[in-house]
C-alpha cells in the first residue's frame, strides 16, 4: 500500500471514529448518576445525548395486562434498547422506572458490571450474600425482591435502587424437576439449592427512583 493509500484510509477509519463518538459520547452505563441518569433528567436531555433519531415515545408494557405510555432509547436496535417511564408524564422528566430486558445480551451494563444474562451465582458474589427472588412460572417471576442488605443495595446514587430479575427455562426432566422447587407466587433465597443449581440468568434490569417532590412539577 502506498504513503498516499495509507493516509487516507488512517483520515477516513479516524473521521468514522469521531463521528461516532459525536453521536453518542456516553458510555451505555446504568446507573443513578449525572454522566447516566441523574432524577432530573428528561427526554429533551436524552435527545440531546444520543440523538433524536434514538428517542421515540411508545407504550411500554408492564405486566398483567397493563401499559404506560414512556420513553425508549434506541427502539430498534435490542441490544441498546432501554426503557423509561416518568414521573412528570406531561413534560417527559423525572424518571420512576428504567429498564433493559432480553435475553440475548444487551450493551447496558451496571457499574458492577451486571447486563443481561449475568448468572445468579455472579450476583450472589457481588451482592457478597444471598439475597431474595421471586420463583418462577407467573409474571414478574424471578425478580429480585431485596438485596437482603448486600452490597448491590447500595451501589450507586441513593436517588433510585437497582433491582434485577432472572429466567430459566428447563432444558431437560433434571431441571424441570429443580424448577419445580423454586416455582410459585413467593420468595425464595439465591441460596436454595434448586437456585443454585439452575444458575438463572439475568434477563431484566431496572432503576426505581425515588418520588420527587410534588412543587418540582
């Protein structure tokens, strides 16, 4: 290849790069804090942090039959696909609820390094105790229903918590026979041993903020 062939392929794979990191700066983090999602934020700030053509308003559906009209980022693409519902529903601001669902990964990843099919035992690590979930075979099934004191209860700003929720899907009579233990509208610990040896893997991840003050609409 040439000096001149050279130069000009380094100018364009660099104009690529900056018009990218133009487009979208921001690390696909979530987290409760001012460089991901701060309580203030709002639909106008998420236009301008990925872009319009990346922020549609669409129903967004939330079990047992019921919807809410929200926010979502990046709608067609799964893997960046994100979720919000907000406070202020007039002037789309004030997130109550964000979440990223799938079962095939996702580019949004907690600080801890949590996204879409961390595993229950990998939890239980960073979470450094067990802590309680919702069985399975019912809507919201797996969910996390408290850190029990972990670590992950406290991870990021105290604006809003982070909760997770899990699936399995038995592959054979063997798990089928262990899902059968942890099934049912009631909690169980990450400890159970049925849980333990599934392993279930994260397919949601959400943020709960905190109400804000009513003069704040």
């Amino acid at each position: 290849m040439s000096r001149i062939s050279f130069n000009l392929l380094w100018l364009l794979v660099t104009t690529v790069q900056v018009q990218a990191q133009a487009t979208n700066p921001y690390e696909l983090r979530l987290a409760c804090n001012s460089a991901s999602f701060p309580p203030t934020i709002s639909a106008d700030e998420l236009v301008r942090r990925f872009g319009a053509q990346n922020v549609t308003s669409s129903s967004i559906y939330l079990g047992e039959g019921q919807s809410e009209l929200g926010t979502i980022l990046f709608a067609g693409n799964s893997e960046k696909r994100l979720e919000i519902l907000w406070q202020d529903t007039a002037r789309k601001r004030f997130p109550s609820f964000i979440r990223v669902q799938g079962t095939s990964g996702s580019l949004w990843t907690t600080a801890d390094g949590i996204t879409i099919t961390t595993r229950l035992r990998t939890l239980e690590r960073l979470n450094g105790k067990p802590f309680r979930l919702a069985g399975f075979g019912f809507d919201g099934s797996g969910s996390v229903m408290s850190w029990s004191g972990g670590k992950l209860a406290t991870s990021g700003d105290t604006s809003c918590e982070f909760r997770a929720g899990l699936m399995h899907v038995g592959r054979d009579a063997t798990d089928r026979k262990l899902s059968a233990q942890v099934t049912g509208d009631r909690e169980f610990s990450s400890s159970h041993p049925a849980m333990q040896t599934l392993d279930p893997r994260v397919d949601r991840l959400y943020l709960r903020f905190k109400p804000m003050p009513r003069h704040s609409f």
